[in-house]
C-alpha cells in the first residue's frame, strides 16, 4: 500500500518512511498552533481588549527582531533534531505554566500569550524547515517538500475544526494543556525520528557556523550597492515594504469586526475554528490548480492580483464594516499570498545569484518587513479616537496603490530588467526549476526583447539564447535560428542546428545547401543531420547533391540516410557493400548508416 502511495506522490521506496514521519511531525507542529492560536486571539480580543491590538503588533515586531538573534546563535551550536525537540518541550511547558496564572487576574498575561502565539508559531516553523533541510538535499526538498506542507495544511484544517468542540470539552483555557499535549507529541516525534534515523540527524559542526546578525546600518550598507546595480531590487523592496504597511491594517479591521460580531468568548471561538478550518481547504484546493495561472500569463501579471485583491478587500470594509467584509478580506488575501504572491516573489528572489540572494534577502525579511509592521501599526495608533477603524481603508488604500503601481511598473519595464540582468551576468537560471524559467519568461514583450538580443549575439551566447527561447515555445523560432546560422562561427553552427526541430520546412534547404562545404566534414555531417530531420522529400536534393560530390565516405553515409528514407531498396546495397569493404572507413560509413536507418535486418544481424 505505502509502495501504491509513494509511487502515486513520486516518492521513491527509500524515502517513504522518512518522509511520512516529517509530514507528521509538521501535522503536530501545525495542529498544535492552530489551538494556541484560537485561543489566545479569542483571550486577548475579549478579555484584555481590540484597542490594543496596534501596541502588539509593535511590541511582537520589536520582539520577533531580538528572539530571532538569540535563536541564531543558539541553532549554530545544536543539531536540528535535538534544537526542535527543546523548542517543542519549551513552547509546551511554558504555555501551561500560563496556564496557572490566569486564575489571579492579571490581565497583561493576554498581550503576553498573544505574542507568543506568534512567536512561537513562527519559531518552530523556522526550526522545523531547518531540520527538512538538512535531512533532505536539493532535488528532494523540491519534489516533497510541497507534500510536506499539504501535512502542516491538514493539520491546520483539523486543528481548526477540532477547536470550538474541544474547547467545550475541557473549557476553553485548558487549550493551552491541549497545546502542551500537542507538542509534547510533536518532541516525542523528534526523538523518534532521532532512534530510527540516526545517520540523518547527525550534527556537522563545520556545515553550520555561527553567524554574527548585521545591524540595520549594516545592511543599508551592501543594500545601497545592489540596488544602484539592479532595478529588480528596488521592485522586491516595494513588493515587500508596501504588503507589510497594510497588513497590520487588515489584520485589525479583521479583529476588530470579530470582536463587535461575536459577543462572547465561546461565540467567538468557534467562528475561528471553523472559519480558520475552511480557509485551510480552501488553500489546499487552490494550491493544485495555481500552476496553470502562471503557466497563462507569467510572473509581472500574476504578482498584480494580490494588490489588486488588496483594494477590493479595503473597499468592501469601507462600504460594508461586517463580518462578511471581514471573510472575504482574510480568505482572498491568505489564499492569493499563500498560492500565488509568495511563489512568484520566491521566483524573482531566485534570479539573483547566491551571493545576491545573501544580501537581498536578510534585508527584505528584517528590516524592510519591520519597517513596514511599525509603519502600519503607527498609522493605527494615530488613528485611535480620531475616526472609527472602517476609514483606514482610505489610508491603506494609498499604500496598496503604490503597490499595485509597483506591479505595473514591473511588468512595463520586465524585458529589460531581466536583460539588465542578464547583461551584468546577475542573473541565476540554474537554480530555478524549468517550469519556474517558464514563467519568467512568459510576458509577450519579454521574448521579443529575448529574439532580437538573440539575433545580434554570437558564440556562446547566441546558444543560450536558442535554448532559452526554445524552452519558451516560442512561434517562428527555427526561422530565427536559420536567420543566424550563417553570421557565427562553425562551431556554433553546429550547436544551433542540432536545435532545429523537424518543423522548420523547406526554406530551410536554401540555407543548408549554403552552409554544405566540403572541405567541412563537420558542419557538412550537422547540416545532414538537420536536413534529414525534415519531413520525407523535403531533403532529397541536398542529401543526393552531397552524396555524390562529397570526398569522405563518412559525410557521404549522412547524406544516404536520408536518400535510403526514399528509396530502400537501391541504397540498402550501397549501405551492404560499405559494411563488407576491407576499407576501414568505408566500414565505418556503413556502420554509421546502418545503425541510422532503423533497418530490422541491420539490427537482427
């Protein structure tokens, strides 16, 4: 049965196990912060109070920015496996110890579980991809690791949906011992993993270094470079500044229309266990089918419909400040970020080289991303008392269209950017997938731009360009190669018209019977091969001209291939009488067609 499953997922039968117990540790990890983070927004939003809400988002950016640094250095000196399982134990415990406080009534201890659910929810996930990391190398990680996160989406569906009935169970409080529980199995897990793979979880200390975290001064200093190079990365810091202004926003219009809709804690709590619950299927659903949007229209489109989604989701809570407003805003948005926004940004991360993408990230994910956390929550705070929390749609609105212009202007300016890159040697294919290559280069613009940079290069670079706009699908591209052919070198020659398919059609045969020279056996054998390719007939005057004024009998065994598709019967004792020579070469040439024409008796004998 696991052999069935595991050939259905594309999983190989030595990974199954492995792979099994990751994507069920990472079901515990999510299941866990699902209930923790029902609980503590449903606490925080009726105990200690929606105002607030600006004050943590601040107080859990600047907390996110000092943990984050003390759990670097401390990842550096420990295995992955043993690092989780501490976390996982830690998380537990001092969630239930929580717990005891909440019966003498200090009410700060709201705010306090309210980060931590952040916290910890975005602590365990950076430990746990650390570990998927070092347990799985590249080619692994790109085929599993999607089956791994559809494990952490169940276990946020069954997390959900098991919140309100659990919490009418053991009472709504005790969620944080169903944490623990949770969790603990989660350690439990670790530790197994730990006895059943052994050699995997191994420690190598030279692989992990510590690595001394920059302050922002310093990264404004290796940024300020990168961007003067790039235009790309101006656009990455916007895509990233900008989401993260409004975020905050939407997040407290969101909470804040919970809070005024569901007058009690109970009511509450089960409206984000099954809303939660749906929202994850949702997700899951969508996740099979994104691929064909970006197979459609390409990454500059596809990076509009999130800031777009964005305006509408505003509009709604400015026309309408209910719950429905409230749903369709947190639905469309988490989905469109999780299925399409997140993968095409990653995608345009991946372009740079590694030692770009050391820079740029760090960057964008800290101080671009907390600059835009405290701007967001600073316009809350500002707003407070002035105007009710439906207008700052009209301020986030502002932010989300220099967003969207953002987007447009990516996509006006996409061919030369990415030939900017190009031309300044930043740009990093290999390391993107093919249907991720696919998708860069899929704006109409883009491959004209491609062709006519094609069409002036020479060498070497000319065949990147053939493979690349090859890859493309591109219409008319064997016309563009026939184009070219002449202007390079013979070598390059050669390469480009192995990249002919058999659709080029005969006004092909014009350009070969130039390019035929006998005193170039090679280019003269490529040509042949290219000729013969072509549909039956289309090669017979360039095959019979060759073989008969040709010098060498390994040119002329290229060029009767293509006569012998014509006429078999008088070329096979052509083909006969080379095979049985005592001349070497001409043996060889016999050798060589035989082996061409696919002939059954040559191939029996």
């Amino acid at each position: 049965m696991l052999k069935t499953v595991g050939k259905w997922l594309n999983i190989y039968e030595e990974e199954i196990s492995l792979f099994l117990w990751v994507a069920f540790l990472l079901f515990l990890i999510r299941t866990s912060s699902i209930l923790f983070n029902n609980f503590a927004e449903t606490a925080f939003l009726k105990r200690f109070g929606v105002e607030y809400l600006p004050i943590v988002y601040v107080a859990n950016s600047i907390s996110t920015f000092v943990i984050m640094g003390f759990l670097t250095g401390i990842m550096a000196r420990l295995p992955g496996s043993r690092m989780l399982a501490y976390m996982l134990m830690f998380c537990g415990i001092s969630v239930a110890a929580l717990r005891f406080v909440i019966p003498l009534g200090f009410d700060l201890i709201y705010p306090v579980l309210f980060v931590l659910k952040a916290q910890y929810e975005v602590l365990l996930a950076l430990v746990f991809w650390n570990l998927a990391n070092d347990l799985f190398n590249t080619r692994q990680s790109k085929r599993l690791f999607p089956l791994i996160t559809a494990g952490g989406v169940i276990g946020g569906i069954i997390g959900s949906f098991a919140t309100p009935s659990l919490a009418k169970a053991i009472s709504m409080d005790n969620l944080m011992f169903a944490y623990l529980v949770t969790t603990m199995l989660g350690a439990l897990a670790v530790k197994r993993m730990g006895a059943k793979f052994p050699t995997l979880l191994v420690f190598d200390r030279k692989k992990k270094k510590a690595k001394g975290r920059s302050n922002i001064i310093q990264e404004f200093k290796k940024i300020v470079p990168l961007m003067k190079e790039s235009t790309l990365v101006k656009v990455l810091i916007l895509l990233t500044l900008l989401p993260n202004v409004v975020i905050p926003i939407i997040n407290y219009q969101f909470n804040f229309t919970v809070n005024e809709t569901y007058a009690t804690q109970s009511g509450m709590l089960a409206f984000f266990g099954y809303f939660r619950g749906c929202m994850n299927i949702v997700s899951l659903i969508i996740l099979l089918f994104i691929g064909r949007v970006y197979g459609r229209w390409g990454l500059p489109v596809v990076l509009m419909f999130h800031p777009l989604n964005y305006m509408l989701a505003f509009l709604a809570f400015l026309l309408r400040f209910d719950i429905f407003s409230a749903m369709y805003a947190r639905i469309s948005t988490n989905v469109l970020r999780t299925t399409m926004n997140n993968p095409a940004r990653a995608i345009l991360m991946g372009l740079f080289p590694v030692s770009y993408r050391a820079v740029i990230r760090p960057f964008l994910r800290g101080t671009v991303v907390r600059i835009g956390v405290l701007a967001g929550a600073g316009i809350i705070m500002i707003s407070e008392g002035l105007f009710p929390p439906r207008y700052l749609s009209i301020a986030a609105m502002c932010f989300v269209a220099g967003w969207i212009l953002t987007t447009f202007f990516l996509k006006r300016s996409y061919s030369t950017i990415l030939l900017d890159l190009i031309s300044r040697n930043m740009l990093d294919l290999k390391s993107l997938e093919e249907q991720d290559v696919a998708h860069v280069f899929r704006d109409k613009k883009m491959q004209a731009q491609l062709v006519e940079s094609f069409l002036a290069t020479r060498g070497n670079e000319s065949i990147w360009y053939a493979d690349l706009l090859k890859s493309q699908g591109l219409e008319d591209f064997d016309s563009h190669i026939l184009t070219v052919l002449k202007e390079n070198d013979d070598k390059t020659t050669i390469t480009l018209l192995s990249r002919l398919s058999p659709n080029t059609g005969p006004e092909a045969i014009g350009v070969f019977k130039g390019l035929a020279d006998r005193d170039k056996p090679d280019l003269t054998i490529a040509v042949l091969k290219a000729a013969n390719r072509l549909p039956s007939g289309f090669s017979l005057s360039l095959n019979q001209e060759i073989f008969e004024s040709a010098p060498g009998p390994e040119v002329r065994a290229y060029a009767l291939i293509g006569l012998f598709k014509e006429s078999r019967q008088e070329y096979k004792g052509r083909i006969d009488s080379w095979m049985d020579s005592g001349d070497v070469p001409e043996r060889r040439a016999g050798v060589i067609a035989a082996g061409e024409t696919e002939e059954g008796s040559y191939v029996s004998s």
